[in-house]
C-alpha cells in the first residue's frame, strides 16, 4: 500500500505538520528524507529496511559516500543531500553560540559540542575559549589522536588560551567508544590544565566528555 493510501494521520509528513518532528519515529523521519520508496518498498518500509542494515540512524548518517551509495534507494544525490543536512545542523548550533554571544545555557553548549565531536573516528581534544563575561570568543580543536587517546600540552593549551586574550575556558573531548565516562587520564590531564591556566589568571568552567548517546560534564559531576 502506498503512503498516500494510508490515513493522513499516519503519514509521516502530515503526522510532522501536525504533531511536530519529535512525534516521528527514526523510519518516519528517514522516510521523509527519502520522500519515495522502491519498487515493492513504500518510503517508511525502505526507511525501515535501512536502518536495520545499518544497525542505527547514527551509523546510516555516519556512513562514507561507498557504503551509502551500496544501500538499495540511496546513491550519490541523497548522500549530497544528507551531507548538505548534517552540515547545515552543525552550522545552525554554531550560530546559537556564536563568537560574541554569552555562554548561560549548558544544553545549548552540550548539543553544540556533541554536534563537534560526536562523530569523529578518533579522539579530538578542544577548547571553547571565553571572555571575562563568558562571552564566546572561538572554538578549537587543537589535539588530535588515535582512537586510544590524544596527547594534550598544557603549554599549547595556556597559549592558544592568551592569544585569544580568553579569560575562561571550557575543554571537550569525545570517546570514540561511545561512552561518555571520564577515565583517570582525562581526571588527571583536567587537573593539569586547571593548574597551569590559573597561573595566567584563566578560570577553567568545565571539561565535557562527548559520547555516542550522552555528554558528560566534569562540573555537574563534581569533578572540577
């Protein structure tokens, strides 16, 4: 049965008009994306098809230009698509903290570095650099390692820190394993940083672990 047989309460389409697009199921919003389906598949049972392929939406919308190209109803203008999508979603949580703007919501700096990190193959190690009325001055990854850790200088970190003339700075980094919990090396690299930035007069806010499902914060936690 097509889409357009079904009731318009059940379109994915109508149901996201209605209802808003946190109502829709992963299937239903790939579905949307897709727009049609195959022959013999409607565009939510292709959806569907998909994502069990892939094992998640995370791993569809991760996935290179040859293993996406592979999947049965995708090919290169729907990767192009999907690539214009997620690029234009990084830029849009770029904007809500862009240079200038003050830092007064955790969220909208979690889904922002969450957006960053989430997704990189191996470990990146950054830092939001503020100013003394914790306006944001810049974001930059500056470390980057193997998927068992990245090496992290103090000195570059104090550097990089006063030639953005930063009077705060907020460090994130992601667990390419997916799991958002901070290990003794990252305890103790926190610390070192911490310790080196006070000697310049530089506060250290926070230090985020980016995960596949969660982000966790080091100032919630206790832990700085």
């Amino acid at each position: 049965m097509s889409i357009k047989d079904w009731p318009a309460s059940e379109r994915p389409r109508e149901k996201l008009l209605n209802k808003g697009a946190n109502s829709l199921t992963d299937a239903e919003l790939l579905a949307i994306f897709l727009r049609t389906g195959v022959s013999g598949f409607s565009a939510v049972e292709l959806a569907q098809q998909l994502l069990a392929e892939f094992g998640s939406l995370r791993l569809l919308l991760a996935a290179d230009l040859s293993k996406f190209c592979s999947a049965k109803g995708l090919g290169e203008a729907k990767y192009a698509q999907l690539q214009a999508c997620l690029e234009m979603s990084k830029r849009y949580l770029a904007e809500v903290l862009k240079k200038g703007d003050v830092l007064t919501s955790v969220d909208a700096c979690r889904n922002f570095l969450k957006a960053q990190l989430r997704d990189e193959p191996h470990e990146v190690f950054a830092c939001l650099f503020l100013d003394n009325q914790h306006r944001v001055i810049e974001f930059s990854p500056l470390f980057y390692g193997t998927i068992d850790g990245a090496s992290v200088y103090p000195r570059v970190v104090v550097e990089k820190a006063l030639s953005k003339q930063a009077a705060a700075i907020i460090f994130a980094h992601n667990h390419p394993s997916g799991i958002a919990e901070p290990s003794e090396a990252d305890k103790q690299i926190t610390r070192r940083l911490t310790q080196a930035l006070a000697l310049v007069d530089i506060r250290v806010l926070d230090h985020f672990i980016v995960g596949d499902q969660a982000v966790l914060s080091f100032a919630e936690h206790g832990l700085i």
